[in-house]
C-alpha cells in the first residue's frame, strides 16, 4: 500500500500533467465543431472549465511539494505554452485561462514545504472529483467519434484524434483510480504497459502533424512520416515484449532515443509555428501539447531505463 507521501506526490504529479491535458482536448473539440453543433462545443467548454477548476487546486496544494524531476521535464508547461495559448485564443476566440500556466511557470521556484497529513484528504477529494468528471468526458469524445464514422456530424478533427484523445481520458482515468486505491504498482509491467502506449501516442501524433502541414513543407512531411513509421514498429516491439520481458530493457532504450528525437522535432515545431515559419493549419497550442506529452514519455521513460 502506498505511504501517504508517496499518495500525495503521485497525485499531484499526475494530476498537473494530466487535468491540463484533459482540459486542451476540450478546447480541441470545441475549436473543431462547426455551428450547427453549437451545443456540442458548449459542452467541451463546460468540460474545459471544469478541468481549468480542478488544475487550478492542484497547482495551488502542489507549490513546493512535486517531483523535481516533474518541474524540470516541461511536461506541466514549456516555454512556449503562454504564447501558445495567447495567441490559440487570439485565433479561435476561445478563452483560455493564462492565470494558471503563469502560476504552473512559478513552480519551479519552489515554495513552502506542506505538511502530508494535512494532504492526504484534500489531495483523495481532488482526486474523486476529478474520477467523477472525467466519464462524462470520456463520453462526450465517444458521441463525437461514433457521430463521425456514421456521417451525423462533421468535424475539423480526425476521427483517428478523436480516438487518441479518448484513450488518453481512459487512461489517466485508470491512473487515478489505482492511487486512489493505494496501489503499489510493479514496475516492470507498469513499463510494458505505458510503453506500449505511449509508442502509439507517438506515432500518431507524427501522423497528424503529417496531415495537419501545408502540402509544401514536403522536407516536414517526410521527417513527420518517417516518424510515424518508427513509433509504429516501437509499438509492435512493446507489444512483443509484453510476452518476452526479456526484450524489455531493448525496447526501453530505442523508446527512448526516439522519443527524445521526436521532442525536438515537435520543439521545434511549436517554435516555427509560432513564428509564423511553417506553413500548417496547426493551432499554436496543438504544437505545445503534443510537446508536453513528448516530455511526460521521456521522463518516464528514464525512470524505466534506470529500473527495468
């Protein structure tokens, strides 16, 4: 069973990657819904703004008790995410609360250093809230993929987003849950697990890139693919190594190299995006979350590669 420090520091780590994560896809879908489905995108936002709350909490409790190695990832917020989110709004009209990312770029000075009894409570009812919220996104994000491959909406996403940004949602519910109970997680198939995941979260992000740029960024467009096609074959390895754990520590290695491959790609991405470099309908903020998710992979990814 976990201790409450470690209960406390796992929440609050997952939650501030994840509740900023949870609210974007919201934002993603209400960006993407065209007028005859207005009262879909005043769902997403309600969604959007729900998870803004319950981000704002954390970061609130977590100023000067989260991982070191949390801060220093660029996973909670990147240099670029103010600007990104200044100007997705300055685009979309849709408001974005800043006053959380400006209190998220703060955290990294530290902070007073909170007694964990007086924690564990509020960190367990932040959790539940956010447990109770986030089937209701879960299955917003199936009504939109299933309305979409049966012709009864249009959208400016792809179905095959849809479905990614779903199995994120599930995911992160299946997280919260497991420390809401105290589990103790083995590591080694804890690593099988994300591995496999995040490999495929990899590759399509590669591929939507590749959709997403202008027919003329062709050198972007092959480097986007051959992206796609490596994490391909990196999801396939940690899918046979979930049977051979012997191949784990191979496919932890290449995993990494390749994710850290990615990150500058999609760092320089985000950067050229916004400055009016690259040629794509990419929204600045779609470049500075796929980012973010690069770097959440890479550190745990070396976590894995110091444990497995």
């Amino acid at each position: 069973m976990l201790s409450n420090e470690d209960f406390v520091r796992q929440s609050l780590d997952l939650n501030l990657f994840f509740l900023r994560i949870m609210k974007e896809h919201s934002f993603f879908l209400e960006a993407g819904f065209t007028p005859v489905n207005a009262d879909l995108a005043r769902q997403a936002d309600a969604f959007k703004t729900q998870f803004e709350t319950l981000l704002k909490e954390v970061v609130f409790i977590a100023d000067g008790f989260i991982s070191p190695d949390l801060v220093s990832s660029g996973e909670i917020v990147t240099g670029f995410t103010l600007n990104a989110e200044r100007a997705t709004t300055f685009f979309t009209g849709i408001k974005l609360d800043t006053s959380i990312t400006m209190a998220e770029l703060s955290l990294a000075k530290g902070g007073h250093q909170p007694n964990i009894q007086t924690l564990v409570q509020r960190v367990a009812d932040l959790n539940q809230r956010a447990i109770v919220l986030l089937p209701g996104l879960i299955n917003l994000k199936t009504l939109v993929l299933d309305s979409m491959l049966t012709c009864r909406i249009f959208t400016f996403n792809y179905p095959l987003l849809i479905d990614h940004i779903r199995r994120e949602a599930i995911l992160f519910l299946e997280l919260l849950t497991r420390l809401q109970n105290r589990v103790v997680i083995d590591i080694a198939r804890f690593a099988l697990e994300q591995e496999s995941f995040w490999n495929r979260i990899m590759a399509e992000h590669a591929k939507f890139i590749r959709g997403l740029l202008d027919p003329t960024e062709e050198a972007l467009f092959q480097t986007a693919d051959k992206f796609g096609r490596e994490f391909d074959m990196l999801t396939a390895e940690a899918l046979a190594a979930q049977t051979q754990i012997n191949l784990l520590p191979q496919v932890t290695r290449k995993s990494l190299m390749e994710t850290a491959a990615i990150r500058d790609f999609k760092r320089q991405g985000t950067e050229g995006i916004l400055a009016c470099k690259i040629r794509s309908i990419i929204i600045p903020l779609l470049g500075d979350h796929v980012l973010r998710e690069a770097n959440h992979y890479l550190r745990l990814l070396k976590i894995f590669s110091m444990t497995v």
